[in-house]
C-alpha cells in the first residue's frame, strides 16, 4: 500500500510501539482516577473509532495531505510525492491510535486479577489457575484465528505480492457498510 521498503514497516512499528509504551502511565493513573474497565472501554471505543483510518491510507491519506510529504521524507521514505503524503498519513493514524494499544496491554491482565479476587472473596476458593487457563485459550484461539483470516484476505485479493489491497479488505467492507 505505502510502496516502501519493509524497513519502513519496521520504523512505523518502532514508532508505535514506543508511543503505546509512553502512554502506559496516564492509562494507569486514569484507571486508578476512573476505574480500570472505563478506561479499558474509552480504549476499545477509541481502537474501533480510528482503525477504519488505516483504509484511507492507500485512497485518502487526508492527515498527509494536510501535513505535507516532509514525515514521510524524515522517515526515510522514498518515491513520489503522494507515496510520501501516503507515509505521512500512515504515521499518523499509528500515532493515533497509539494511546488505544496502550490500554489494552496495560488493563487486561489487571482487569482478569480483579476477577480472580472478588471470585476468591465471594467463594472462597483460589481458582487463578482456571481462569489463567481459560484466558489462554481464549487468547491463543483469537490468535490463531487472525493469522487464517489474514491470509484468507490474501487469498481473496489473488494473493500476490505487492498487492496490499487484500489486507485492508476487512477494514474496506466494515467503512463501506452504510445505509
């Protein structure tokens, strides 16, 4: 989709990795102000409001056009000038949707041990390991199921490399449904 080099994906993910991690402590101090599961529900909110931003890339990079090709270019990008407007826009939308990520590496491990402790207070008996296990294979199967329905978008979209259309299929039909 960006026409880049997979170096570049490497510095996108660098990028938003280290912005989740810089947003880890005011989502700990906002959980410890409004309580974990509100904040873990504005970061779902906020995942499932900016995630369609990643079909625009490719068609409508309107954060890059407003920015200029200039981060593209910083970020050691290479092509024509919309190839670059088209980084830029990918830059930002990962940006934006950094604080999300850091919500949900941070809250639902704390969200499963307050579970596990209000089960023990009410029962009186200490299951963590059941619910570890459960979580697990909850955790294990979601996995497991996104690598087939990526490659299954591949499949769809002819599966040939450089064709970047197929991975953002899924995000394409959910935006395109309306009235």
């Amino acid at each position: 989709v960006l026409h880049q080099t997979e170096s570049l994906a490497g510095t996108l993910s660098g990028a938003t990795l280290i912005m989740s991690f810089l947003f880890f402590f005011p989502v700990d101090a906002l959980a410890q102000r409004h309580g974990k599961k509100r904040v873990f529900q504005w970061g779902l909110m906020g995942f499932a409001a900016l995630l369609p931003l990643l079909a625009t890339i490719a068609h409508a990079p309107f954060l890059g056009r407003l920015l200029g090709p200039g981060i593209g270019s910083f970020l050691g990008a290479e092509g024509t000038p919309e190839d670059l407007i088209r980084v830029t826009h990918a830059f930002c939308v990962f940006l934006l949707i950094s604080p999300p990520i850091a919500t949900m590496f941070v809250l639902p491990r704390a969200i499963v041990a307050d579970v596990m402790d209000l089960d023990t207070e009410h029962t009186g008996y200490r299951r963590e390991g059941m619910y570890n296990g459960m979580e697990a294979v909850f955790t294990k199967t979601a996995a497991g199921l996104s690598v087939v329905a990526l490659n299954l978008l591949a499949f769809l979209d002819g599966g040939a490399a450089g064709q970047g259309e197929g991975i953002t299929l899924g995000v394409n039909a959910l935006t395109a449904v309306g009235p």
